[in-house]
C-alpha cells in the first residue's frame, strides 16, 4: 500500500501494531481521535499490519480514505512483536 506523505509538519505520531483486530480498530480510533484533536492538528497515527485472516486491512483502508492523518504499513509476512 501506498503511504502518503503527510501535509505538515507532523508534531505527534501514535504507531500501532496490528495483528487480527479488526473489531478493536474502529473502538481505538473513537477514542484516540478526539483526544488528538484536543491537543494538535497535526498528528499522525500509522497502523503497522501483520498479514492475517480477518478483515484489519480493510477497515483501516476506509479510515485512511477518509482521514489522511491514518496511514497503514503493511509487512509482507507476520513479524510478531
């Protein structure tokens, strides 16, 4: 995938590993998001994905599409932690 550069200066980066959370993605945002805005428009929050068998990836590509301050690397094999 595709990483885009970010727009400014990004102050604060939050990096995340995944691995099968699909159901947690959306509850992490919810409540990551707002506490972000509170404090700087320009943040960053990269999902890094180990390849698995739900559906991670593609519910991170509909937050990136529609907030370009979610970005996603994903690994080409599952490294673990």
């Amino acid at each position: 995938m595709k990483m885009a550069a970010p727009q400014a200066q990004v102050e604060i980066s939050i990096v995340v590993p995944v691995y099968q959370e699909e159901r947690n993605i959306p509850l992490f945002l919810a409540r990551v998001i707002p506490i972000l805005e509170k404090v700087s428009q320009t943040y960053e929050i990269l999902f890094c994905l180990d390849p698995g068998k739900d559906r991670s990836l593609e519910v991170l590509k509909q937050y990136s599409e529609s907030n370009p301050r979610i970005r996603t690397l994903v690994f080409s094999r599952r490294f673990g932690q």
